[in-house]
C-alpha cells in the first residue's frame, strides 16, 4: 500500500513539533539547500566585512598578477613580426629580458597576495570558528542528547576551515583569472575579432556539465559528511571506551565498524571522483575543439590577409593561456561547492534556535539568592514525543530543609533535578524559585545559586586545583584546602608529588572512582550556592567512605536546600521530606518515619534494603566463623 506523502503545511508542522525535542540534528543532511554563488556569498559577506580593507588590497594585488599573464602572449606578436619575420635583432635582443622583468614583477605580486589572503582568510576563520564555538555554548542540553560527539566535532571544527579556506581561495582564484582572462580576452580581439568568436563561442558547451556536476556533488558531499561524523565517534569511542574494549574483547567488532565506515567512505570517495572529475577531460575536450576551429579558420584568415602570422601566433598563445585554467576548473568547482555546503551548515547552527541564547534573557530577574525555596507545579516532562517521563511532580521544598528522591530505577529522579537548573525545559506545569517560574531569571544567576554533583562526576583534563576553581575562579589555596578537607581528599592530595596541580588526565582517568566522586564534591562545596543537587554523589564509595563522605555532605547541606537522589535509604533517614518517584508520578511522600508507618512502596523498598543487608551481615558473620573454626581444625591436625 503506498503512504500519501506529507504536504508542505503538514511539514512545516511537524517540523514545528519536533523542533522542541530536537533543536537541531548534524546528521540529517537531505535538507541541505542548494548551492549558489549568489546565495553563498552573501552568507560569507558578515564574515568578510570587517577585513573587507585587506580584502580589496588583496583584490587589487591580483590585477596586475592576472593581467600579466597577457602581456606575455602580447609581446609574442610583435617579436613574431619583427623577429622572425622581419628579422630585426635589436629587438629579439630586449623582449626576453623585459619579459623576465615582468615575470619578477608578477611573482613579487604574488607573494604579497598571498600574505594579505592568508591573512584575511585566517581572520575569517577564526571569526567563524569563534562564533561557532560560542553558538555550541548556548545549545540547550538537549542538543547534545541528539548529536553524537562526531557530528559536533565535524561540523564544529572542519567546516568553519573549509569555508573560508575554500572561498577564500575561490575569490582569489576567480579575481586572478577574471582579471587574466579580461586581458587575454584584450589580446585576442585586438588580433582577431573573428577567432574571438569562434574560440569562446565553444564556452558555452560546458555550461551543462557544469551544471550536472552542481547537483551530483551537493548529494555525495552530504553523505560524505555523515560518514566522517561516524568515523569520529567511533575514534572517540574508542578513546574514551579502551578499557571496556579490552575487557570485554572487542577490538575485533571495533574494527570491524571501523572498516565498515572506513569502506563506505572510501567507496563515497570514489562515488566523488567517478562523478566529477570527467569535467576536467570535458573541459580538455571544449578546449581542443576550441583550439582546433581557430586553427581552421586562423588559417584561412591568414591565407586571405585578414590577419598576419604575428597575430595568429600571438593570438594562440593567449587563447591557450585562457583555456588552462578552464581544464582545470573541475578541481576548483568541486572545492567551492564543498566551502559554499560547509557554510550552508555553518548558517544552519549558528540560526538554530535555544533557549539558551544569551538575547532570550534581557528583561529577565535576577535572582540573588534562594529565600523561600522551590516548588514544582503539576510538572510534565518528555525527552521524545513518544514518551512522557513525568507526568503531574508536584511537590515543595522550603528552604534550608533536605529533600530526598527516591523511587525505582528510570522513574524519573534525575529528570526532576535536570529541571531546575533549567538544562531542559518542561513540557507544561512550572518549577518556581521563590514564586518565580525558573524561565523567569536569567540564566547566569539562577545556575549559580545552584551546585551539583552528577551521578557520573564529570572531570575536566588538567589539574586538581583547575577542576575545584572552575565552580570559583577566585576561589583562593585556603579555600581549595577547605573544600579538600571537607569532602576528605586532602591526605590524598598532600600525598601527590604535585599536590594540587597534579594533572588528572581526560575525565580525571588516573582517579579512583571515589576520589572522582569526592573530587566533584569539592568543586559543589566551593561553590557555597544555598541550593544543592546532589545525584547518588556517594554511589561510588565502599561503605567506609561513603560514612566519611556522608559526613562531608552533611557540612556541605548545613543551612541550604538540598536535594539528594539516592538509592542506599540509609543515607537519608533523616531528610525532612522523601518523594517516592515511580514512573513519573509521586506516588508517596512524607519522612521516614511517617513513610515507614503507611507501610507502603518506600516500606517495601526500606525492608527489603534493610533484608538484604542483615541477611549480608549474617552470611559474612557466617563465613568468618566457617573460616575459623577450619583454621582452628588445621591447627588441631
Ligand atoms: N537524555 C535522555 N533522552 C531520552 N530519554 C532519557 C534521557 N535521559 C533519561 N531518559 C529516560 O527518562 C527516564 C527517566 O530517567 P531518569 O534518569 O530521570 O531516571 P532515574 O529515576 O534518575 O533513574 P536511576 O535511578 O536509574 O538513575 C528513563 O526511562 C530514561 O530512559
């Protein structure tokens, strides 16, 4: 049965739909529009503008390079008519040196050129690189679910490079041979108006080549992209993966994916040379038929005096100094084609809507600090819109009280927390601060009121001292200490040869898992914000320094508003209100004790905890006897 497509309107609708779940995704490439000059350049122009000085010193410095190129072919007209035909030495004598002499003059035009483009084309992509970079910044949380870290790190790094490196060199190109064929074009017509016509009369047979070549390239570079994005993730994986890799002995399907995406690369490589570059034989092609119907007819022209050998000589000369840049305008067509796509998805990043973006908080409050505390509101959250995560979270915690969520796994717990430094948006309902709805305040002071200590515990590559500053820039060693001490790093540290600059390498690789977890519970604690999240901060911890750092947590949650996701309910028997979050709802709430008393799901959940662990200290109780009465038995015998 076939599908009725979608219609234009029903399109846009949908598109208005997923773009809240999806602000933006790198690796759908079929929407790609089409590359035109016209278009690409006025895209590049904001760019371009403020170098627009260097830009035409450099413009002009190509004139003479271009133009130069005719005077060479010029010369040949009167050193045939005078030289060989005439046979006047004098003159045979200075030609070659005054064509050494501008060939010196050219090359000096050249080089400074090429110095003011480097320049210009530098300054462009640094510009483009910087706004990109600063685009990545806003991007909302849900950007980075969507996007894999290739496709990030493709269309972020290669293509600002690839733009103005490619229409940099386009222009300069263009100018160059525009301004040389301008000249040659001179020297043509003043030797013969009639080859004239007949030599760029064949031009216009390469229009449609040209033309299919356009569309061909729009289509590969698109999946070429794709599969670059593919081939980074997967180094990245394989970076970031290596000791899953090696445990579990997967280098053989690592290379296998590796191989399959390299293949397909490779086969797309050759998809792009196989459907291009028959232009450069085309072009060989409309030359030779060029050069050929000049000869022709240049002859007859000859034969009846129209023109002298000098002229036709001359004229031949310029003609083939015209069409050697046409041969080779393959190369050239594809590398702008790629720079104007490049810049197509620069556009489309750098116009992708967030609510993120800086312009969205003029207007807004600022929130100094927490008074009052957090309230949400029949909150509904879905990260896809095939699925609603929460679905109705009221709930209120006052300030300077410890609010503890807990519930089963993938019911919604770190959604909840995810939501009030604003990493996603809700779908309806509201989250207040202090009777404000969190989309009321400026980004900047709403997210630094708050400190966070994510289940992963995320490091930065460098030092220990860069990973606890980064939540304090100013922060001073005595603070840094204080924190150290605090979340009971500091015998550790002081143990490290470097002490605090001691690099920790990508991810904070050379930490153990406890000392990552107390390590980013250093950075929340210099933080001093009076609202903590704090995301099962202790799941990494064997039981002894899970005790240490629950002490740290509890200095740490002194006087502000916490919140504390956990799992292990004995680390928050004494939190003022417990959440049992189940599949999106609250489905009990009150303290301990009172839950205990219900006698319902956080009851349930409590015993069969507070089971499993008498049961784990009767097996080991168990055991140690076992071994001691056999070692008492062998002492026997
Ligand atoms: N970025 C995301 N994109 C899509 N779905 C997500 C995303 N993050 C979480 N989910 C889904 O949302 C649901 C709730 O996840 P959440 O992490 O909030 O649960 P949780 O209660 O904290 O779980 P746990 O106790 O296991 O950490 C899960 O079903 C999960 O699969």
């Amino acid at each position: 049965m076939h599908k009725k497509k979608p219609s234009a309107e029903q399109k846009q609708q949908n598109k208005k739909e997923d773009s809240k779940f999806y602000p933006i995704i790198l690796s759908q490439t079929e929407d790609q529009k089409t590359t035109s000059f016209i278009r690409g350049y006025k895209q590049f122009w904001p760019f371009l503008k403020p170098y627009w000085f260097m830009a035409v010193l450099g413009i002009l410095l190509t004139i003479p390079v271009g133009a130069l190129d005719a005077v060479i072919a010029a010369f040949l007209k009167p050193f045939m008519d005078n030289v060989m035909i005439e046979q006047q030495k004098s003159f045979a004598d200075y030609v070659p040196l005054v064509i050494i002499g501008f060939t010196l003059v050219q090359g000096t035009f050249i080089y400074l050129s090429s110095i003011v483009n480097g320049y210009v084309g530098g300054k462009i992509s640094l510009s483009i690189r910087t706004k990109l970079y600063k685009k990545l910044l806003t991007f909302e949380t849900r950007f980075f679910d969507v996007n894999n870290s290739g496709s990030v790190i493709f269309r972020f790094f290669n293509d600002a490079d690839q733009a103005s490196a490619g229409l940099i060199a386009n222009i300069k190109l263009f100018l160059t041979k525009f301004f040389s064929s301008v000249s040659l074009v001179c020297v043509l017509v003043y030797n013969s108006w009639q080859l004239t016509l007949v030599a760029l009369g064949v031009l216009v047979f390469l229009i449609l080549p040209l033309r299919i070549v356009r569309k061909r390239i729009k289509k590969i570079i698109s999946r070429s992209v794709v599969g670059n994005t593919q081939l980074i993730t997967l180094y990245n994986e394989t970076t970031q993966g290596n000791r899953v890799i090696k445990a579990f002995g997967l280098s053989d399907l690592m290379f296998r994916q590796f191989k399959a995406k390299a293949d397909f690369l490779f086969d797309i490589g050759i998809k792009l040379v196989r459907d291009t570059n028959w232009l450069s034989p085309v072009m060989h092609l409309v030359s030779s038929i060029g050069v050929a119907g000049v000869l022709y007819f240049g002859v007859q022209l000859i034969l009846n005096g129209t023109i002298t050998s000098g002229a036709f000589v001359s004229f031949l000369a310029a003609l083939i100094m015209l069409y050697t840049p046409i041969k080779t305008i393959g190369n050239n067509f594809i590398s702008v084609q790629q720079a104007l796509l490049a810049l197509d998805r620069i556009y489309e990043l750098l116009d992708a809507k967030s609510f993120e973006d800086e312009a969205n908080d003029k207007d807004k409050l600022v929130l100094p600090t927490i008074k009052d505390g957090i309230e949400f509101k029949d909150v509904h959250f879905s990260y896809t819109k095939e699925r609603e995560i929460l679905k109705g979270i009221s709930f209120k915690v006052a300030m300077g009280k410890k609010i503890a969520l807990v519930g089963n796994s993938g019911g919604g717990k770190t959604t909840v927390c995810s939501l009030i430094p604003r990493l996603y948006e809700v779908d309806s309902g509201s989250v207040l601060i202090d009777g404000h709805d969190v989309r009321d305040y400026t980004l900047d002071s709403l997210r630094s009121q708050i400190a966070v200590v994510f289940q992963d515990s995320f490091l930065f590559q460098g030092t220990i001292r860069h990973n606890i500053t980064c939540a304090k820039p100013d922060a001073t060693d005595e603070e840094i200490h204080e924190a150290l001490k605090n979340s009971y790093l500091d015998e550790f540290v002081k143990g490290l040869p470097n002490g605090l600059d001691t690099v920790i390498g990508e991810r904070g690789v050379s930490l153990s898992g406890g000392q990552k977890q107390r390590l980013s519970i250093a950075r929340a604690l210099i933080r001093n914000a009076p609202l903590v999240i704090l995301d099962e901060a202790t799941s990494a911890l064997d039981n002894k320094s899970e005790k240490v750092v629950q002490k740290a947590l509890d200095t740490l949650m002194k006087g502000r508003t916490t919140i504390v996701i956990a799992h292990r309910l004995s680390t928050i028997r004494d939190a003022d209100t417990i959440l049992v979050i189940n599949d999106g709802l609250v489905v009990e709430s009150g303290t301990h004790d009172e839950l205990l008393a219900k006698n319902g799901v956080y009851a349930g959940l409590y015993m069969s905890q507070f089971k499993n662990k008498e049961q784990e200290e009767r097996d080991e109780a168990e055991l140690k006897s076992l071994e001691e009465s056999m070692r008492a038995e062998k002492v026997k015998a």
